[in-house]
C-alpha cells in the first residue's frame, strides 16, 4: 500500500504509540512476497496518516516523526478544482529529481518543533510543576536540583509518586532552563525556575505557604 490510515490515534496506548513510531522510521522492510520463495528486503513505501480527537496525542520531549495539524474544515468540491493528475505527475517528477531532498531543513524542523508543542499530552508532573514555577532565562530566579523540585511537588501532592526522572523530563518539556551547581558540596543538575507564590495543605490540613 501506498497509504495506510492509523484509525483513532488517541486510543493508541503510550506503549503501543512507541511501537507505531518504530514502525514508521524503518526505512526497509523484510516480508516475503505472495507465491514467493523466501524473504526479500525491500524500501519502505507506504505512507502513515492518523486521525484523532484528542489534542494532546504527542508524549515526547522529540517529535520529529509527526507532522501534526488541526483540521478546520473539508472542501467538498477538491476534486473539481484539483486535477489528481497534476497532483500524480508532481509526485512523480520530485521522484524522480535526483537533487530533491524530502528531509526538512532547519526553519521547517524549528516550524515543526512549535507547532507539535500545541499537541503534546499533559502529564501530571507537567501540570505540577505549572502550578507552582515559572519559566525563566537561564541564571535568574532559584535554582532547583531535579530532587529539590521532587521534594516540593511531593509535600504538595503526597498522593502522588513523583519521580526525578518524570521531573526532570517535564521540566525540558515545559522549557525550563537547566545548568550545573554546587549544592551541600557536590556538583548537581538542576534548573533555573521561579516559585509562583500561593497556599495549600498538607496531609494534615494545615495550610502552608509555598
């Protein structure tokens, strides 16, 4: 096939949703052909389009496998404005260009990187950390190692199992800016944030600033 449709992406699980992105950045494929005798490698041809309801259908910090956009509305009357032909005939002649490179250069990768942020899923640990830091340039505000954001976020929300990893994943995806400091006498990795100032209570009902 030429095109294959990924029906309802927003129902694809995260784990299933790693396999569908290593599914489409294989460049070859090994299958044996109807009424062959073996297996033979072949390119990959086959083009993947998915759908979906669900704004937030990107997971990752990377994203540069999905072409995202949000579709407004359908034109009913393409097929009389669009000749398929013209379409087929500029398919095939880029085919064909041997200087025609597919691969997105460098505004169009930034282009990209901007809009699919409008699409990615958030997390708990995102939502956390909007709640009570702000973004800012690199060396102001305070500097937080990864454990220090954990801790604070898990005295707010001891419900819930914070991790430094999904901490510290969350706050590149949110684009706080990290660095190196020296904190109780060892070298640490951290970011630079702002604490959005306001109230909450702790597992005992006391109120406590933050």
């Amino acid at each position: 096939n030429f095109i294959h449709n990924l029906d309802e992406m927003g129902g694809i699980s995260r784990k299933n949703h790693e396999s569908v992105k290593s599914l489409i950045s294989i460049n070859t494929v090994t299958e044996r052909l109807p009424y062959g005798h073996g297996q033979v490698t072949m390119l990959r041809r086959v083009n993947y389009f998915g759908s979906t309801n669900n704004r937030g259908i990107l997971s990752d910090t990377e994203n540069t496998r999905w072409l995202v956009f949000e579709l407004l509305g359908i034109d009913r009357n393409y097929s009389k404005t669009i000749n398929i032909n013209d379409v087929w005939s500029q398919a095939l002649a880029l085919y064909l260009d041997k200087d025609y490179n597919d691969q997105l250069d460098a505004d169009e990768l930034e282009t990209q990187e901007g809009v699919n942020k409008e699409f990615n899923e958030q997390t708990p640990e995102e939502e956390a950390i909007k709640s009570h830091f702000k973004v800012v340039a690199a060396g102001q505000g305070d500097f937080y190692s990864v454990f220090d954001i954990t801790n604070l976020l898990t005295e707010i929300y001891p419900s819930f199992k914070f991790n430094a990893v999904s901490i510290g994943r969350s706050m590149k995806i949110l684009g706080f800016k990290d660095g190196r400091k020296t904190l109780h006498g060892q070298r640490v990795r951290g970011y630079f944030a702002k604490k959005t100032l306001g109230e909450y209570k702790d597992d005992t009902g006391q109120t406590k600033a933050f």
